[in-house]
C-alpha cells in the first residue's frame, strides 16, 4: 500500500527576505509569512488529510498550526523533519559566507556530500535523517494522506529522492515558502507526483498589496 505525502515549505521568515542561512536557528514567520500559511491551509482543507508532522523549529510549527486550525487534524513534531544544521554558517548571508570562509564557501556551494560548515551537518548525514524520519512515518500510514510541512533544504532531499538526482548535482527546480508539493511513498521508496505548487499565493489580498507593493508578480 502507498502513503500520499504532501510536503510543505514553511512560510516566509525576515531571514528568508534578507537571504540569511537559518539552519537550525530559531526564526518565526514574518506577517507575511503567517498571510502565506493561512492560504496553503485553506488550499489544503479538501485533501482528506489524515495527520501533519511538522519540523519542531517554529517557522515550520507555525505554518503547521495553519494547517491544523483549517483541518482540526493532530498536529506532531518531528525533530527528523529538521533544517540542515549549518553551524557557523547559520545567520549569514551567501555573501558573507564567502567573505569570510572562502575555502569552506567554495566546499558548501559545490555541495560536497560529506562537507560540514564547523558545528553543522554534512550533506550525506542530512539526506540520511531526512529520508529516515519521512520513510518511518510514511510507514505508519499507509493507504492514508500524510502533511509533512518542513524546509528548503528537506524538501530539496524528498526531490532527489523521488527523482534519484545525486547530492551534488546543482538544484534546478523551485521549492517556494508555503509551496505545495506531492509525493507517494511505498516500500520501494519515493515518487514525484507533483512540484512547486503555489497557485494559492497568486492572488495577494488588498491589505497585503497596500502593505508589500515590491511582492507583486513574485509569488
């Protein structure tokens, strides 16, 4: 039997804006990210899901607690369901990193699979958590529909997955915050059934337009 897997980035953060690595460091969702959470939730609210799982940092718990006000479906921390932990990397900017660490910018950027910043995770020890923590709930759910709301970087290890592309080929497809994403899971491992949806963030409301002009035509 198969698991349906619906994946979710968490909304925006002011960190995300200003391009900051977050890893495991703690940031909330801005205004409009909670704006981005309520409109993949009401999105969502017809998809018969049966549980959400969620990483425990709260970007992602919040744009959860979305979810589980629209459905009243439990809502559960999953530590696996973590960001990478990018150790000294965590609040710099891309720029910063090879300002500073140009050695170990050069390393990161080639995505070498067994590099790790100081004090973070390797790629190779990310990817394994990641696949880990989604194979085992996928597992206690079988013939249902599962939430998995999480981060960038979980959501790029689900793709590769689903798609067998290697750790250290270059990204090339989207992963938006609050973007819609499905898989299916079975024993034999990941499918790609969808990517990238984000339909639900097209249309801003009035208050949100006055308030962020400069979103127009980005979502």
């Amino acid at each position: 039997m198969l698991t349906r897997l619906i994946a979710i980035r968490h909304g925006e953060t002011a960190w995300n804006r200003d391009t900051r690595i977050q890893g495991h460091t703690d940031i909330p969702l801005s205004d409009h990210g909670h704006w981005q959470a309520r409109q993949m939730a009401a999105a969502l609210k017809d998809e018969g899901i049966d549980a959400i799982y969620t990483s425990d940092l709260i970007r992602a718990s919040q744009t959860a607690q979305a979810l589980a006000d629209v459905l009243d479906v439990p809502m559960h921390h999953e530590t696996g369901l973590r960001e990478r932990h990018f150790g000294r990397f965590e609040g710099l900017t891309h720029d910063d990193i090879m300002a500073r660490h140009p050695d170990e910018g050069r390393r990161w950027r080639q995505r070498e699979p067994d590099y790790a910043p100081v004090g973070g995770e390797t790629l190779t020890d990310f990817y394994n958590r990641v696949l880990l923590a989604t194979s085992l709930l996928a597992s206690q759910y079988k013939g249902q529909t599962l939430a998995l709301v999480a981060h960038g970087g979980v959501l790029d290890c689900l793709y590769r997955a689903a798609t067998h592309v290697g750790l250290e080929a270059p990204r090339t497809w989207q992963i938006g915050n609050a973007s819609i994403n499905r898989l299916l899971w079975t024993d034999a491992g990941l499918g790609l059934v969808g990517w990238g949806d984000v339909r639900h963030l097209d249309s801003l409301a009035l208050d949100e337009i006055q308030e962020r002009p400069e979103q127009r035509g980005q979502q």
